[in-house]
C-alpha cells in the first residue's frame, strides 16, 4: 500500500510545538497499515521536524533559548530580504531537518514513550505549514 496527502499544519508563534495529534488526527488511513513507515517531509525552509520530549514543555522553551542564543537574528547576515529572522531561520531549519521517517504498526506510530513530533517554528510569524505525509506498508 502507498499513500500520500498534504497535511497542514496551524500557525503557530516562533518556538518548538508538539504536534503529533495535529499529524496523526489528519492521516485517517494510517489506521489501515500493519507494518509499514510514515515520511513526513515538511516544505518549508524556515522551520523543521524533529522528534524529542513528548511530556515536559520546559524542554521545548530550553530547546527556543538554545537556538536563539546559537543563532541570532542579530547576526551578520547577507540574506535579509524577508527581515532578520529569515536567515536564522533557514539554518535552524538545515541544522534539524525538514522530514522524518517513523514506523507503523497495527496503524500505530512506534514511539519510544517519551517521543514526540515537533514542529520548529522559526520565523516570528510563520503562518500555517505544509507537510507531505506518505504511508508504504502492508
């Protein structure tokens, strides 16, 4: 079995969000896969997917302070075209990814317990995102 659709994501602020319901309630036909893997490619180049910390939230603030620190707005960037947030943005997005591969079973995602699906929301206002899910499986 293959199947594909575009999910979408709800805008979100600047910051790291758990949205792993927000996937899995649009993927009604991830229900149907006994064995198989779910790729998520995110597309855009100005925020990421990631898999971390399903329970705490402080994680994800830690997470937002580390990269604000790591990768300034205030840095000196070239690129600035859509403002000072655009080129931070895009290496935070290169240094974490934009997709994931994740295992199904009996139309389950397989994640470790405290496993979550981030979304990394790097600009200051990035609007909703777009993800292509694909389902291969049996």
């Amino acid at each position: 079995m293959w199947y594909q659709q575009t999910l979408t994501l709800s805008a979100k602020p600047r910051g790291f969000h758990l949205v792993t319901e927000e996937v899995i309630d649009q993927l009604p036909a991830l229900s149907r896969l006994k064995t198989g893997l779910l790729h998520l490619l995110l597309q855009h180049t100005s925020a990421s997917l990631t898999l971390n910390e399903n329970c705490d939230p402080t994680v994800r603030g830690d997470m937002e302070r580390y990269f604000l620190r790591t990768v300034p707005d205030s840095g000196q960037w070239e690129h600035d075209y859509e403002g000072p947030d655009d080129m931070p943005s895009h290496v935070k997005s290169s240094l974490l990814g934009v997709s994931l591969m994740l295992p199904v079973h009996n139309g389950r995602l397989q994640l470790g317990t405290w496993q979550g699906i981030w979304l990394g929301e790097h600009r200051i206002h990035g609007g909703s995102r777009r993800i292509i899910a694909t389902l291969q499986g049996e």
